[in-house]
C-alpha cells in the first residue's frame, strides 16, 4: 500500500483512517485545508466522509490533509487549490491504493474562486458576470491578473477567496 | 492589417504595426476631418454613444468622428433619463444596445466595464474610459499628436503632473516604448511614476529619468506633456499651490526650451499652462484635441470596415 494514503495513519495515535475509495488531497499548507474545502465548495450536496486533519507533523514542518471517500476529483478540478496550497499533492485511490498521484499545477486562469481587490472593478458590481484571473508565477511568487481592471493580487491570497 | 469587428479596449492589446496603421488610417482621413474632403464612407452604419460619465471632447470628437464619415450617431442621452435609473445592468444595456448600432462606445466609471461589454457584444465596443482603467483612443491620438507636431522614434519627451494616478500618462508611456522614446518624469515626491511601470519600461528598452526640476527638465524635449495635478489629492491645500505653481507653464520658463518643443496637454486645463502660452509656437493642446476626430475616424472606419 502506497503511504499517501496511510502515512499519518502509522503514526503514533491514529488519526485519520485510510480510505478505501476517493482522493486524499495531502501537503497543503499547514491552515488552509478548510480554504480548500471552500474552494472546491465541499462537502456542499455531497453525502460522503470528508475527513480533515489541521497542522498535521510531517517531514517538512506541519500540513493539512484533507480525504475527500467515494469521489475522485478531476485533477483539473483541484489545480485551482494551487493558489493556496502550491505543494499540494492529489491522490486517487482504489481499493486503498493509491492509483495516480500528481502535484497540483497553477493554473493558467482561475474562475469564480477571488474575489478583486479592487472595489472599484466592474467584477465587484451587480453584473451577472463573475471574477476571472490570469494566473502567473514570478519570482516563486503566484501573482493573480483580474482580467477586467488589471489589478495584482500576489499577497495573502486566502483572504480574497470568494464567500457567497 | 484586419480590425473588422476588433473591440478597441486596451493599449496591450496593440502591436507597434498595428498603432502605426491606425496612425496612417487617420493622417489618411485627415482632410476629412478638416473638411477638405467629404465622405460617405460608413453611411447606413449607426454608432451608439454611451456615456455614463460627464466628457465634452471625448464624446463630441467621436460623434464627429461618425457624423464626418457619413454614420449616424445614436445616443444614450443622461444616464438618469435611461433604464439604468431603473437599476438595468450595464450587460443587459449592452445586448440592446448591440442589436441596434454596429459600434458602441462606452465610457462607464468602473474599472473594466469596456472588457465585460465586448463579453456581451457581437459588435465592437470601442472603450472610451473605463474608471481609472484604460482610455486607449486618448493614447492614440496622443501618439498621433506627436507623429504630426514632432516626431515619434526616438522622440525626447518629458511628462509632468501626476504620473502617479494618471493611467493615461502610464498607457502612453508604455505606447512609447514602441518607438524607443527618452522619458523624463517630472512629479513632485507624492505623485511620481509608480517603481514597477518605471521598472517595466527600462526592461523595455526605454531611458527613464526622474527630476523634480521643470525648469531642468524643458531644456533638452521635444515635447512637453502636462497633466493636471488633482487638489484632492492633497489633505494641504498650501501644499497643492506649492506643487502646482511650481510645475506650472509659463512663457518666462520656455525661454530656455528648444525652439521646436511642443506642449501637449490632455485637457481641459486648470492652471497648469499660463494662457499666456497659448499663443506661442509651442502650444500644441488644442491641436491635439482636433486630432481626436481624425484618429476616432480611422478606429470607426477600420472597426466598421469602411477601410483595412
């Protein structure tokens, strides 16, 4: 059995138990699993287990995980949480194993997911439109272009997600 | 070069090839403009002015533009008077609006309304303001400005006001990098170039230089372009007089300028020019205002298909 599914299950305490089915979506930065539940607008109708683990210890210092049963997210679908959580990983499983495992990739345009920082943009008014950025990496840094008013979001992302 | 249907939104979106043609359409319908010629050129086309902020020269020019190329001009009328009052949205006003113009152009007060009306247009909407967003036909007819009163590569120009929050004077300058211009900014501390466009233009090619002399700065252009220093953006109003009179225009402060500067300005003015000025070879702003029809002439004509 791969250890993405089972890592923090072997450690002293169990946690978290392992999944049979579903995608256990693991390194996000440590605080953000909730921002990422948010993003992909989980658990919402969906009637499965959505186990989350906060400031989980791992090599590299502390991270969230979040194991999401019965469903397997299109990969598409979760590189929008690259915004928050660039290192996180996306994981398949079947049958408790881990059938593909990617890095989540920033995407080229986000939509519906930020909200502009510019209150005078026409995305922050009663139009039926809603919010669109090109996405860019600079300097390790991931910087989000609004698409109609042209201002920069490059810092403190998780403050500007979009709440309904 | 093909603009039929282009919706004429950004200054980003324009190659150095594709300003220099709109520059040429309008050196081309010039003598339209002054009525020299006359034209029939977009007859049975219908242009739908929509302004939903105060402008004189910005709307009068396009409607001219329209009028002189033989279109007819529709237009809003006072944003109170409309269905906006009612609480329309800007996109709804838009999918009407395009099934009776064959362009629109639109001022609006927020920041990339121009960008969302062409989601929602099958014709081309023509940005004529967006909020402190973009205004690319002024960036145009700026270059257009200097093309005919100086000249554009290499031009040596200085800016002054403030470039702070002035986005029109940021467009141009980006535009310039096209043509390998000298830039000198002149601004008081509070209202300087933001660091990242100066940095962007260097990265562009451009010479940038930075001065708070006026004096220092007019010695050595070819152009000179004013822009209005706005007095609420100073909390002292002593302040605001200190700064404004001492980048002021004066025919004393010319004396040592280049016999050929020319003197831009977007207009309208405050004090920012001496009228004193107004009557000497430098003068070039209400020139500059004229040039507005011919370079709104060309963005119709070639958006509509009247020419290529």
């Amino acid at each position: 059995m791969n250890s993405e599914n089972t890592d923090f299950e072997l450690e002293p305490g169990l946690r978290v138990r392992p999944i049979e089915n579903g995608t256990v979506i693991d390194h996000i930065n440590a605080g953000q699993a909730l921002n990422v539940l948010h993003i992909l607008k989980l658990p919402g109708q969906f009637e499965s287990v959505v186990s989350v683990l906060i400031n989980s210890p791992s090599k590299y210092g502390k991270k969230d995980v979040v194991k999401i049963e019965n469903r397997e997210l299109k990969v598409k679908e979760l590189d929008k949480i690259s915004l928050i959580a660039p290192s996180a990983t996306i994981n398949i499983i079947r049958d408790f194993k881990v059938l593909k495992k990617n890095r989540v990739k920033i995407p080229e345009y986000v939509e519906g997911v930020v909200q502009c920082v510019n209150p005078n943009c026409i995305s922050n008014s009663s139009e039926p439109i809603t919010s669109k950025f090109r996405v860019y990496e600079e300097d390790n840094i991931i910087n989000l272009r609004c698409i109609y008013c042209e201002r920069i979001i490059s810092e403190d992302i998780a403050d500007h997600l979009l709440r309904e | 070069m093909y603009f039929k249907d282009m919706h004429i939104l950004s200054m980003k979106d324009f190659s150095k090839e594709m300003i220099d043609h709109i520059l040429e359409t309008a050196e081309k319908l010039e003598p339209i403009a002054v009525m020299k010629e006359r034209s029939d050129m977009l007859a049975g086309k219908v242009l739908a002015v929509l302004f939903f902020e105060p402008s004189t020269r910005t709307r009068m020019s396009f409607e001219t533009a329209m009028l002189r190329l033989g279109g007819a001009v529709l237009s809003m009328g006072s944003v109170d008077a409309s269905s906006i009052a009612k609480g329309e949205t800007l996109a709804d006003t838009i999918r009407v609006v395009q099934s009776y113009a064959d362009t629109i152009v639109l001022r609006h007060p927020k920041e990339g309304a121009a960008r969302m009306a062409s989601e929602f247009s099958q014709v081309p909407v023509i940005n004529a303001g967006d909020g402190a967003g973009h205004h690319p036909t002024q960036t145009l007819l700026d270059l257009y400005t200097i093309k005919r009163e100086s000249k554009l590569e290499g031009v040596r120009i200085a800016l002054a006001g403030d470039l702070k929050y002035g986005r029109t004077v940021h467009s141009l300058c980006y535009a310039l990098a096209h043509y390998g211009a000298d830039i000198t900014l002149v601004s008081p501390d509070g209202l300087r170039m933001p660091y990242e466009i100066i940095k962007d233009l260097e990265a562009r090619g451009m010479k940038v230089r930075q001065t708070d002399s006026i004096d220092e700065a007019i010695t050595e252009v070819d152009v000179l372009y004013v822009t209005r220093i706005q007095k609420e953006r100073f909390p002292d109003p002593a302040e605001y007089l200190r700064v404004a009179s001492s980048l002021q225009i004066t025919p004393e402060l010319l004396e040592n300028a280049k016999s050929h500067l020319k003197i831009m300005h977007p207009l309208p003015r405050v004090n920012e020019i001496d009228p004193l000025v107004d009557n000497t070879s430098h003068a070039c702003y209400f020139k500059q205002a004229f040039y507005g029809v011919p370079v709104r002439m060309a963005l119709l004509a070639l958006v509509m298909g009247g020419m290529e």
